[in-house]
C-alpha cells in the first residue's frame, strides 16, 4: 500500500477532531516531501472551510470550560498556535458562567467549605491554578462559608 499523501494524512487528522492551523502543521511537517506544498495544502484546507482556528478554539474553549475558568482557556489556546484575539474570543464566552464553573469545581475537588485559614488559601490557589478569575474564586470561596 503506498504512503498517504499529505492531504490524505490532513484530512485523516481533521476528521477524527479540529485543529488548528499551527497544530496540523506541526503534526504534517515531518511527513513533507520536496514536491509538497504545506502552506498551499493548509490554506486549500481553509479556503474549503474544513480548517478553521475559529471552530478549533470554539470546540476546545466548549472542552476546557469543564475544568478551567477563562485564562487559563485562553492560554491554552495561544499555545496551540491560535492567534490572541480568537482565543480571548472563545474564552469570553467562558467567562459568563465562570463563577457557576469554579463552584462545580470547587465542589468536585473539595467538597466542604474550609476550616483554618490556611485551607482557604489552599482552595483559593487550586481555583487560581484552573484559571478562574480573583471574583470568581471569591465568589465561590465566600458562599461557600456562608452555607
């Protein structure tokens, strides 16, 4: 059987979940052969909207906001290669409902509201360590003392 060809491996890669366009040239570049056209390969895969950084950072954001406030959605989008404006986009649709988020969070991890100050300080640097906002983690630090 012969080797797939770079828009075989491409489109192999894109159907089984998005990508960006800086993640599927990196996982295409080490199978480029001379003959091959990377930049032209990705921009007919873009221009035929089968590949958007629009759509990744949207169905990525959707996956992250289970676990981490906006920030930290944020940030792990730039790493994927996805420009800053698209990843403060997607993440600001996060930020809606980021103080229900942490709570789940919150609940998920800890389960009962913090005894000692020292406790406090340790929930509220887990939270930070998500991503979520300093308002948020208040939020959810402070109801949960009041329940």
């Amino acid at each position: 059987m012969p080797e797939p060809t770079l828009r075989e491996r491409a489109l192999r890669l894109l159907a089984r979940r998005e990508h960006s366009r800086a993640e599927l040239a990196r996982k295409l570049h080490p199978h480029v052969v001379p003959e091959d056209d990377l930049d032209a390969l990705l921009d007919d895969l873009a221009r035929r909207r089968l590949l958007s950084d629009e759509r990744y950072a949207e169905s990525r954001a959707h996956a992250l906001s289970r676990k981490f406030g906006a920030a930290r959605i944020a940030q792990q989008l730039r790493a994927k290669g996805v420009d800053k404006g698209i990843a403060e986009g997607a993440a600001a649709a996060a930020r809606a409902t980021e103080v229900e988020r942490a709570r789940a969070v919150w609940v998920r991890k800890f389960r009962n509201p913090a005894q000692t100050r020292e406790e406090r300080a340790k929930q509220m640097r887990f939270l930070q360590s998500r991503g979520f906002s300093f308002d948020a983690i208040r939020a959810v630090i402070r109801g949960a003392d009041e329940d």
